[in-house]
C-alpha cells in the first residue's frame, strides 16, 4: 500500500494488473491459511485453485544460559512483553503504548522488548516520529533491542511472558513471531485479522482481541500475565506443525498432483 501519488497510483495498478496476470496464468495459488484466501479481495477471486500451505518455522535452540545471559544484557523490569517486528505503521505500535497505561496500573514494574528495526525504517520515517510524543511517558518501560541474531531472538522470545502482534490491516498476512514465539513456549496476543488470528486458533496458546483497541490488548494481557497456564500448548506439537520438512512434503505432494494433471 503505497502514499498517495500520480507515480505511486500508476506503479500500484501495474502490479495489480501483475497480480492479476499471474493469478490467471498459475495452475495453483497457495496461502498460509483459507481464512486469509478467503477475506483478501485478490485470492478470493482465485478460490478454486488455492492450496492452503502452512509456512516452515524453525528457531534456533539455544541453552538456559543464553536465556540468563539474554535477560542480564537487555532485561531490567517484569513481567516482560515482547513485540517482534519492524517499527512500521501497520504493526499498530501505537496500540500498545496505549494499553501500558493500564499494564503499569497492575505491574509497575512491567517492560516492553520491541525486537527489530526501528531507526531509520524505509518509509516509516513519519510514523516513527509520530510515536515520539507516546513514547516519551515510557522510556523507562520500553526497549528498543534492534535486530537480533535467531539464537538471540530464541532467547528473546524465551525471556518474555507475552508476545503481542497488534496489526492493524491486511497487509499482514499471518504473523510468523506467533509460531516462533509459541515454540519457545511464550504465548500470544494478537489482533483479531484474517490469517493473523489463525496462529492462536489453531493452538489456543493467546487472544484474540479487536483491531486498534488499546484497552482490549491491555486486558488481554492482563489476563495471560494472570494465568499463564491457561494459554500453555504443546510447544513441541506446534514445532512439527510448522517445520520446514512438513511444507516441503506440502509442496512435493502439490507439485506430484499438478504433474498428474
């Protein structure tokens, strides 16, 4: 989705038409999940030829001690939220900031880990400086950690007691920090959009809450914080769901049936 403009309309209608094109000419389609294929405008068009294909997920094992060493470099406060993501506008950011005032009500000593780019973000220039004046009441509770390494980001995940992923529109598909951060056993809290919500369904290990509502992402959170065993599943499980030999057996058995044809 690109900013208003002539050049950035036209160059939007050329890979539409693209898209299109593509779409017409393929023998299959495949999605991460029938939820998303089914509410995107494009791939609904192209119903009958999708296969749905569950993306791989590994993460990188790593030992207690790097999760110790993890908390000693980058963790002062508890409990601990993780978000895992680019700063940019459709991570709906500024929703989490919000909910901190009612997190902090609860758990003053809580902290937000934002693992990922932040600084300089290509396009997100304006947003990044549209956060400042919600970030600023937070500098304590809130760390930029930057771009990890994948064993740091095990630790990361491993070091938090929630995730959260509070998209805000359709450009996010799925949301693979959810598998990630479930394999290493941390539930999730995530906005409640086609295929994004699949992740916590699929599992039931975090809730689901609305689009752009600050007080419904801070209760959730509220609520895993308080009972964390509730939103505990089978981290092992999940792990096989997603592997990459799992898709890769996907896709021979996709490419076996259009060979056939």
């Amino acid at each position: 989705r690109l900013p208003p403009g002539a050049v950035n309309w036209l160059a939007t209608r050329v890979v539409d038409l693209a898209n299109r094109a593509t779409a017409v000419l393929a023998d299959a389609v495949v999605a991460y999940t029938e939820d998303f294929a089914t509410h995107s405008p494009y791939l609904s068009r192209y119903y009958e030829k999708i296969r749905v294909i569950s993306p791989p997920v590994e993460v990188v094992p790593v030992e207690e001690a790097d999760v110790v060493q993890f908390e000693q470099d980058h963790v002062t406060g508890k409990p601990r939220i993780g978000m895992a993501a680019r700063l940019a506008t459709e991570k709906g950011v500024e929703y989490l900031l919000k909910a901190l005032p009612t997190i902090l009500d609860h758990y003053p000593q809580a902290e937000v880990l934002f693992a990922g780019p932040y600084q300089n973000v290509l396009g997100e220039e304006k947003y990044a400086r549209s956060l400042s004046p919600l970030l600023e009441p937070f500098s304590n509770h809130w760390r930029f950690l930057g771009t990890l390494s994948p064993a740091q980001m095990t630790a990361f995940y491993r070091a938090c007691d929630v995730t959260v992923l509070p998209s805000v529109n359709n450009t996010e598909t799925f949301g693979l920090v959810q598998i990630e951060s479930m394999i290493c056993g941390t539930p999730v809290v995530a906005s409640n959009l086609p295929g994004v919500r699949q992740p916590i369904m699929m599992t039931g290990m975090g809730k689901v809450v609305a689009i752009r509502d600050a007080p419904a992402l801070a209760h959730a959170i509220l609520d895993i914080l308080a009972h964390p065993d509730a939103y505990m599943a089978d981290s092992a499980m999940i792990s096989r769901k997603f592997s990459p030999s799992r898709t890769a057996d996907s896709y021979l058995d996709l490419f076996s049936e259009l060979l056939k044809r």
